[in-house]
C-alpha cells in the first residue's frame, strides 16, 4: 500500500456519488438515534442514575477526539478500508488485520440487533393499527422472528448491493421521518412534565450533569461503553470516502458535523424521557426491568397519546435505515482486506452495473443472518448480551485508530500548534480513554451479573462473546497467514509523510 495507492480509487467505486449533505445523512442513519435510543436508555439509566445526562457528555468527547484522528488520517490517504488500511500502515500488517477485524465484528453485531428491533417495531406497527395486541406477540414467537428478520435483511442488502445513489435517496426520507418524530416526541414530554401530567416528573437539575457524581468507576465505565454504543457508526463516512466529493477533505466534515448534531438531539431526548419518566422500578419508570430493552415502546402512548404509532415507525424507519446503512462499512472494509491481500481476492470484487462491493455486501448479509438466526434460537437474553459486547468492540477499534493517527503523524506533531493538537493531543486522549473503557468493560463483563445475567461456568457472557469475538479474529487471521503470506510480510513505508495542519 504506498501512498499513491493510498490515494487512488482503484477499487472500482462509484467517485463523486456522495456530497456532504448525503454524507452526513447516511451517517445519521447509521447511528440511528431512534433505535439506539430506544434499545440503550434504559440500561444506561440503570448504571448511572439521574447522571444520564453527563454519561452522553462524556461519551460524546473521546468520539470527538478520535473524529479529529479519523478526519487526519482520511486527509492522508482517503480510502475504504478506514480502520484496517490506516493500523496496517501505522502499525503494521499483524494490528492492521486485528482493528479491520474489530470494525467487522462490530457492524455483525449491530446488523443483528438492528434486524431484531425492526422485527419488533414491525409486529408493534401493525398491532397499533389493527388495534389487535395479539399480533405483536409474534415478535416471540422464534421462527416467525427470524423469518421477518432474514426479509429484512435481505431488503437492506438489496439496497446496498445497488451502491451508494439507492443508499442516498433511500435514506434522506427514512432520516428526515425519524428526526422529526423525535424533537416531537421529547417536546410533548417536556410539555407533560412542565404541566405536572408526567409519570415520573423530575425537574432537570444542574447534578445531571456532573460525570463524577456516579457512584462507582465500574458503573462510570458500564455508562460510557453504553454512550459509546449510542455514538457509534458516524465513521461510515469516512468508509465511502473513495465514492465522495473531495474524498481527501468532504468525509472528515461530515464526521464532525454528524457528531455534533447527534449529541444535540440526544441531550434534548435523554432530559425529556429521565423528566417525564423518572427512575422508578415500576410502570413506565427506567428502573423497570420489564421496558429497558425498549423504552420507546412503554412511552410512545403516555407521551404523544393517538399518535404514538408515529413513534413505533420512526423506530423501526430507524432500524431498517440503519439496518441498510450499516452495510456500507463491512462490505467497503471486506473490499479494502480483499484489495490488499488480508482476505481471498474475491471480496475485492465489484459489481460492474452498480459499482458496489457486491460479494462482500452478500457476504456480509450471510454472516450476519446466520449470526442472528443462532443467537435468537439459543437465548432473547443472549442476543442482547451483544448489545455490551459491540461497546467493547468498538471501543477497541476506535482507540486502535486513534493511536494509529498518534503514531503514523509522529513525525508533524511539534511543526505548529495546530498540528500538535490534531495530531497527537487530540487522537491520543481520545484513543487513551477508549481502550481504557475497553480494558474496564472487559475486567467487568467477567462478573455473571454483567449485562443480561448469563453466564458459562461462572464467566459473564458478555465477557465470553467480547473475548471470543477477539479470539476467533485471531484465528480467521492466522488461517489467512497461512493461505497467503504476500500481506502480512509486506513492509509498511511510514516514512514518507505529508504535512497536515
């Protein structure tokens, strides 16, 4: 990978599809604020109190630290790989693979919660508007679950398979639909609460917002990872940044710009929903173990009344945007790995009609309906344990990249102030804190009590899948060492680099 090769788009993408505004857009969608919000209130109120507030605060700074990392290193070399070509030349082959990996496995992780959600907001859409609670239970039932969720999913895959024009047009609709409901959403609950009609009723106070009023580290590190589960997905801009316009400067801005407004919009519905609902362990109080998994689904009705049906679908337009979105960043990392000679030569395919990555988009789509499908069969529960697991995940792959940044700019750190901040103070907190999240969350999950509860020999599953997840990355690659030894011999020129202030 020398740096002309960095820069060009050879791969055979669309050049020049995607602006700014379709940038930011798609990644909106894939954060999806409605779904995240709905799946991750719950449980992060529950480790971290009325601190809610502060615990979003805090997860937003280290992903705006490592977005000034990302925006430096897509400056230098723009390409789809992001993660794993960016480690690779920093680091080497060997950690190249390993955060392309994590990347992997976290979007796999996610591609499968946001089919199980859509599956849910689904049977719930259509109960609301028949007016029969019967059909929603067909959410529980296991085999009507997993067919819907293998339609939804090859729906988004469709999508993706026919590259980034479909994907934009697509998602403009379904993110615009969703950011309205919510500001509409928050604002009733705010109305309740100042009208003294709210269930739990708590007046927003100054202490919300203070990080070191949590109780405990542990409960501090269970929040964040939880935050960061929240943030997560804006750098799929930086993955289409071969099919953007200025691929060098557009894809680091709308990285920024996604950040700010996502932290905006979920300050203004986590002070509207801990106001109105309060943390009780009953009704529709965030405590309640019986409505964490899905908040949104307990207060649709209280908050917004008749047109609580407008909620369930801008949850599931947000699972299914996201659910198609999701699939830009494994399937242009899968093309990067096959490109350069990580993964068999056939990931780096490309539909010639469409110019998307089509084998690593079905790929990707295979891997995780299977994953799915296993995970729903064996335990709800279980499914849900990956919810903590991909905070772990991509609290790795992102501090990985932060340092990469650190270490590949090392030589421009002290040439300006500018440049000592953006490309050594900024990346290296931000990949710091991160890992250290990581190391905290992995030491944690051990407890059987983590997460869902689950356990394997006294061992918490979270921990079990986060340290599998890792393990068989491990393996995937050695296998590959094996069967082609051109990529991780290959020596890494760092040398050679460009000034960016």
């Amino acid at each position: 990978m020398s740096a002309a090769e960095d820069k060009d788009t050879r791969k055979g993408l669309s050049s020049g599809s995607v602006g700014l505004l379709g940038a930011v857009v798609i990644g909106m969608s894939c954060i999806a604020p409605a779904y995240t919000l709905s799946g991750a209130l719950g449980p992060t109120a529950a480790a971290v109190g009325t601190h809610l507030p502060a615990i979003f605060l805090v997860g937003f700074i280290p992903m705006l630290l490592v977005a000034v990392g990302y925006r430096q290193l897509n400056r230098a070399m723009p390409d789809s790989g992001t993660t794993f070509t960016w480690t690779s030349k920093a680091f080497g082959p060997w950690v190249g693979w390993m955060g392309g990996w994590g990347l992997l496995a976290a979007t796999i992780l996610v591609l499968s919660n946001l089919a199980g959600i859509a599956v849910d907001f689904f049977y719930l859409m259509i109960a609301q508007l028949t007016e029969r609670e019967e059909i929603a239970n067909l959410a529980s039932n296991v085999p009507v679950n997993i067919l819907t969720c293998l339609v939804f999913m090859a729906g988004a895959c469709w999508i993706s398979y026919r590259g980034m024009e479909t994907t934009k047009k697509v998602q403009y609709v379904l993110v615009a639909f969703q950011l309205v409901i919510l500001v509409w959403f928050s604002v009733a609950a705010l109305v309740h609460v100042a009208r003294g009609t709210a269930a739990g009723g708590i007046a927003v106070q100054a202490e919300w917002f203070n990080p070191l009023g949590v109780e405990s580290l542990s409960a501090f590190a269970a929040g964040v990872s939880l935050s960061v589960f929240i943030y997560w997905g804006w750098d799929v801009v930086l993955t289409i940044n071969e099919e953007t316009k200025g691929a060098s400067t557009t894809p680091g801005r709308a990285a920024l710009a996604t950040i700010f407004s996502i932290v905006v919009l979920y300050m203004l519905v986590g002070l509207a929903v801990l106001s109105f609902a309060g943390l009780s362990d009953t009704g529709v109080g965030l405590n309640n173990p019986e409505i964490q998994e899905n908040v949104f689904a307990a207060l649709a009705g209280p908050v917004m009344g008749p047109a609580a049906i407008l909620l369930s679908l801008a949850v599931l337009s947000s699972s299914a945007a996201s659910l198609q979105s999701t699939f830009v960043s494994p399937a242009r990392t899968l093309l990067a790995m096959g490109y350069y000679g990580a993964l068999p030569r056939c990931f780096a395919r490309i539909t010639p009609r469409f110019q998307s990555p089509g084998f690593a988009t079905v790929a990707a789509a295979v891997v995780s309906s299977l994953f799915y499908t296993f995970m729903r069969v064996v335990s709800e529960d279980v499914l849900w344990d990956t919810i903590t697991a991909l905070g772990m995940m991509v609290c790795f792959y992102y501090g990985v990249t932060a340092l990469a940044c650190v270490w590949y700019f090392r030589r421009s750190w002290f040439r300006s102030v500018k440049s000592c901040l953006v490309n050594l103070v900024c990346p290296l907190l931000g990949g710091v804190l991160l890992l250290l999240f990581f190391v905290q969350t992995s030491i944690d999950s051990m407890d059987p009590e983590y997460g869902s509860g689950s356990q394997i020999g006294g061992v918490g599953l979270v921990f079990i899948l986060g340290a599998g997840i890792l393990l068989l990355g491990v393996i995937v690659m050695l296998t590959q060492f094996l069967r082609n030894r051109e990529f991780f011999q290959e020596r890494f020129e760092t040398t050679e680099l460009p000034v960016v202030d």
